[in-house]
C-alpha cells in the first residue's frame, strides 16, 4: 500500500474492520534487525525462563512453543514466515481454528489489530488471533499492554525466538518506539496505556 492508497487516518477502509492507526515510517525500519531481547533457539531452554502470562507473534515461535508443551496465552499468527505461506503442518497446528481475527497491512499497526489484542488479553483462556496481513509490529503493543512479568515472544528472522518480558523499562522504550511511527501515536498509546492501567 502507497501512501497514496492509504484512506485518511481514522476512517475504516472497508468493512473488514481495517482501521489505519500507526504506519511504519523508513527511518526506523533499521532498528528492528536488532533484537529487543534474549535470542533462544530452543523453544523448552526459552519456556525455562517464563514464570507468567505468555505472549507469542509469528506462527514458526507458536509452532515451536506448543512442540516444546506450552500454549500461549495469546498466539498472533498471519499463517506466513519471511513472506511466504508458512507448511501446511505448521498452519494446522497454529491457525486451523482461531479465536479471533484482525486485519493488519504490512509495515502497519491498525486499530482492529490493537484492539483484537486487547480482546485477547482480557481472555482467560488461551486464544489465537488470526491476522490478515502481517503480526510482525504487534509485538510492539504485546509489551506495552501486556500484564507485568508475562513474556512476549517473537521471531528474529534465521536467528531464533528473541524473549522480552514485560517491564516497565521494556513497556517504556516500547512507548518511545510507538511514538516515532507515522500516524496516530497519540490515540494508540491512550489505548494502550488505558488497558495497561489495569494491571497497575
């Protein structure tokens, strides 16, 4: 999508529930090769070191977390990895049945898909969040809103799972990331910070 394409920030595109919210601006996409955490290869040695809610975003780390026997309390999967469909095994374990489902565009963070994981996070039981589109970005709001001490776990593409937990150092300088994006990174971190508010 071009800048060009994109409806005017705060208006649904259609009615998929696609509501634009934050678009990620060239200037930081460099910042995101380094990882945010602890870089694990082996999904038991990372379970290991998770004593609280966890949070999973990308289907390969769903996939390897409930190999290794642990279930995310949210899974975010987009049934693809480095751009291309995730193996039919992979998807069956991971997407057949979702919870929920969010539309999130490439390079963008929408407002379905912020409040789709909020939705989750208010669940008792574990619930996987089907995007259409791409999850890689929702690990930025997993953290901010995320309960204190839960771990939020992502892939660090031929690296492995890179493990954050939840802080109030990690949710600040997740805060300070949100705000350099394009759009509107007021309305989000009002958002975020209301639900976060909850576990305070």
């Amino acid at each position: 999508m071009t800048d060009d394409d994109r409806p005017p920030a705060g208006t649904a595109s259609d009615d998929t529930g696609y509501e634009p919210l934050l678009f990620l601006p060239d200037s930081l996409r460099s910042e995101f090769k380094e990882p945010m955490g602890p870089v694990e290869t082996a999904a038991d040695v990372l379970l290991e070191s998770v004593d609280g809610p966890l949070i999973a975003v990308g289907d390969v780390v769903t996939d390897h977390l409930l190999r290794a026997g642990r279930k995310p309390d949210v899974a975010l999967v987009d049934e693809r990895t480095k751009r291309r469909e995730v193996d039919e095994e992979i998807k069956a374990r991971v997407a057949a049945e979702p919870d929920l489902e969010a539309v999130n565009p490439p390079a963008e963070i929408s407002a379905d898909a912020v409040r789709t994981l909020l939705e989750a996070l208010a669940l008792e039981e574990p619930t996987t969040v089907l995007v259409d589109g791409e999850e890689d970005l929702l690990a930025l709001p997993a953290i901010v809103a995320a309960p204190t001490g839960a771990s939020v776990v992502y892939g660090q593409p031929d690296e492995g799972m890179v493990h954050v937990r939840a802080t109030e150092a990690t949710k600040a300088e997740m805060r300070a990331l949100l705000e350099r994006f394009d759009g509107e990174t007021e309305r989000c971190l009002r958002i975020l910070e209301a639900f976060d508010a909850r576990d305070s």
